[in-house]
C-alpha cells in the first residue's frame, strides 16, 4: 500500500509540472496523465479541496472578467465593419463573450501559453472531460466545448500548423467562424495561432487573421464582434499597423479598395478588344485586380512601386543605391497612404526593356518576403501615360503571377493608370475575363 501511494503521489508531481505538461501537449504522454487519474480514483482518493468560502472566491473572480461592452472597439471609415472589432491586450481568459478561442493541440490535451491558461481557468479536470468526447483534433481544424461560463459560453479549440503550412492556419479561422455560425455565436475572441511554440511568422498570421476577419464580416452580419487578444510587444505593433491597411480607421483620409474599380466587376461592360489575346483566363487571379484612373497616392496598401525614380512624388533620400530597394514612408515629409515605397533603379549603360521583367519580378518577390499583400504599380512615367510601359508592366506581373508557387502570395494589385482614358482596353489583354473571345497568337 505504501508503495502505491507513493507512486501516485510522485505520479501526481510529475504530471502538474509544467515541462511535464508541455510535453504533454504533443500527446506523447496524454495516456499516462489520464491513468494515473483514473488509478487514483480507483483507489478512493477523496476531493481534498477546500470549499469554504469557495462561492466568494468565485464572485471576486468574476469581477475580474471584462464584458463585450468594457472592450474598446475599433471604429473604422467602412460602416461594415464600425465597432465590429477589438485589439485587446489582456487575458484572453477575462473575456466574458460568446466564445474565445483556444490555441489547442491535436490531443486537446492542455499545455502551455494560452492552452494552459484557458484549462485552468475552467479548470483542467472539467475540461478535460469535454474535450475526451472529441479524441483528436488535427492540424488546420477545429471542435467547440462548453465554456463552463468561466467567463465565455464556448471554447473553440482550433490547431495550427506545427510545419508554416498557410493553408491549414486559413483553415483553423474557417473552421471557427463555421463553428460560430453554427452555434449562434455573436462574439468571439482570437489569440495569435501557431505563432508561439508552433513558430507561425507573426506577420503573416495576423494578415491570415485579418483577412478572413474581412470576408467573413462581410458575409454575416450576425457577427457582433471580432477580438484579437495580443500577448506580446511584437503582435501588438505588426496588429496597429495592418489594421489601418484592411480596417481604416474613420478619420483615415486614404481610399480603400472598396473605392477603387475591381477588375473583376467592371469586365462585364467592357467590350471585347479586337487585339490578339495570348493569355489564357484565370478567374481567381482577375478577383485580386483593381485599378484606378488617377495617381492613386491617397490609396491605402502595403507598399507602391516606384520607377527609375521619375514619379518626383514618391522621391526619398534612399540609403540604398541597390537596383531594387524598399524604404518605410515617411508620411510627415509624404503625402502618401502606402506603408512603404519599392524603388526600381535600373543599373546605367542596361538595356532597360531587357530588364524589365526581371526587375518588376525582383519587386514582386520583394513584397513576398515582407510579407506585403497589397502592391500598387503605377502605370506612368514622370506624370504621363506611356502604353508601351504599361504593356511590359502588364506582362511581367501576369507572367510572374501565373507561376503555381505565387498565385496567392499577394492578395491585391492595384494598377494606377493615371491620365490614361481606357485602361480597361490593356487589362482585357493580358488579365482576360471569361466574357471574352479570345484567339491564339499566331
């Protein structure tokens, strides 16, 4: 008998440890955690924990909790999404709403970081118990539990990719929002999947988190309220600024892609070109397409390219005399929305319309790497239209994007015709919509 108990005892230590319990959480030793349990009730280990005064303690917990309406909202120029969204930089498990998210393992077996701390605000046993009805749950998925009302109604357990694959971590946020709407969930709490132990580029998931955010705020009106529960200095400065890219705030004075021409809806009132057209119709990349007739420097995006520096509006004292550099705007010396300005300097002596692929090519892989998903690409030199330019402009970015590894590696270009008076004659060309008959080159 003194054996037992001893063992379970050191059994008990180890599995309330908390490197135990991290590696716990790739389920290695899930099975061991839940014998040991199941042994000690099977031996008649009594409740030993202390009640008195327990209905007191909880009452001064829940003052703790902070209500939908204490949480500062983000009000945005778009009335779609005013006051629809929240950059929360507390405890996720505070929130008292209709659900928060937790960034689970595939074993929903509780573990570090924002795991852990949701289990144990619930409690681990009883959440334990929910989360066994659903065995596993695999990467890029999600299932819900009861909350417990300590504080959400729900829990949405969502894993992220332990290896940076994009498509299960776009899959977690659909998943959840599916989850909401399937159980009338009006509010919801986000933390920052897979960026922690799973290593997910911070910046790149939260333009994940934002992105679908939009689409699916645009989709169902339902949805009260998105909040996104930032942990650390570095999810809090890349959140304050991408919210002014997909989420202008309303004293923004920049236009936003919703006032610009989508390429996509404008194609049905154009009419067919009488010009030869060699590029084959790709219907998902004409949806990242927009364009607009004027400079488009009020236009807010990631990032604007500049040209052999002959747009004098966008000149900067650059520190870099490389062929293709980038450089954050400085917006008190730059009346300009864009985040930042790519320069192309084309090296003296070249031929320039040899390059030219290559260098908008260089640009494009550039804003991947920053992680930029809206470019726009002016179509003019130094003030003027030049439909030469425009074509090798137009050729290069199709070429680039119709290569398989970069069809979704940026989510919007926005081409910037300036004076021209029929832009949508060169985009028939070389984005052609599915209206248009078009014959091989000869």
């Amino acid at each position: 008998m003194q054996f037992w108990d001893n063992f379970c005892k050191i059994c008990s230590y180890i599995t309330n440890n908390w490197l135990f319990r991290l590696i716990a959480s790739s389920g290695v030793t899930t099975h061991v955690v839940r014998s040991v349990r199941a042994l000690e009730a099977s031996r008649g280990k009594t409740d030993t924990t202390d009640y008195t005064n327990m209905e007191k303690r909880n009452s001064e917990k829940k003052k703790t909790y902070k209500q939908k309406d204490e949480i500062d909202r983000w009000e945005t120029k778009n009335e779609l999404y005013n006051r629809k969204l929240a950059f929360y930089t507390g405890d996720i498990t505070k929130l008292a709403l209709d659900a928060i998210v937790n960034a689970a393992n595939s074993q929903l077996a509780g573990g570090g970081g924002v795991d852990g701390a949701i289990h144990r605000e619930v409690g681990h046993g009883v959440l334990q118990k929910e989360c066994r009805k659903h065995k596993r749950c695999d990467p890029g998925k999600a299932v819900i539990t009861q909350g417990f009302d300590r504080p959400a109604k729900h829990i949405i357990h969502a894993v992220g990719p332990m290896d940076g694959n994009r498509s299960k971590l776009e899959s977690c946020y659909e998943t959840c929002f599916k989850l909401a709407k399937e159980n009338n969930i009006k509010t919801i709490a986000f933390p920052c999947i897979a960026t922690g132990i799973y290593g997910y580029p911070h910046e790149e998931a939260a333009r994940i988190a934002l992105s679908l955010s939009k689409k699916h705020l645009k989709e169902n009106n339902e949805i009260e309220l998105i909040t996104f529960c930032l942990f650390n200095s570095i999810d809090i400065e890349i959140y304050e600024n991408l919210k002014h890219i997909y989420f202008p705030g309303k004293d923004s004075r920049g236009r936003t892609l919703d006032e610009l021409k989508k390429w996509s809806e404008s194609y049905q009132t154009v009419q067919p070109t009488e010009d030869v057209v060699k590029y084959s119709v790709n219907s998902k990349l004409n949806e990242k397409i927009f364009y607009d007739q004027k400079e488009s420097y009020d236009v807010i995006a990631d990032a604007i390219i500049n040209y052999g520096d002959h747009d004098k509006n966008l000149k900067q004292t650059w520190k870099s005399e490389k062929v293709v550099s980038s450089m954050k705007v400085d917006k008190s010396k730059i009346d300009i929305e864009s985040s930042y300005i790519i320069r192309v300097k084309p090296e003296e002596g070249k031929n320039e319309e040899n390059d030219f692929g290559k260098l908008y090519e260089i640009c494009l892989n550039k804003a991947v790497k920053k992680y930029w998903k809206s470019l726009i690409i002016p179509m003019f030199h130094s003030d003027e239209f030049d439909e030469k330019i425009c074509k090798k402009i137009l050729a290069a970015i199709r070429s680039w994007m119709d290569q398989d590894q970069n069809t979704d590696k940026i989510e919007n270009i926005i081409f910037s015709f300036g004076k021209c008076q029929d832009p949508e004659k060169y985009l028939m060309l070389y984005f052609p919509p599915e209206v248009t008959e078009m014959t091989e080159n000869q």
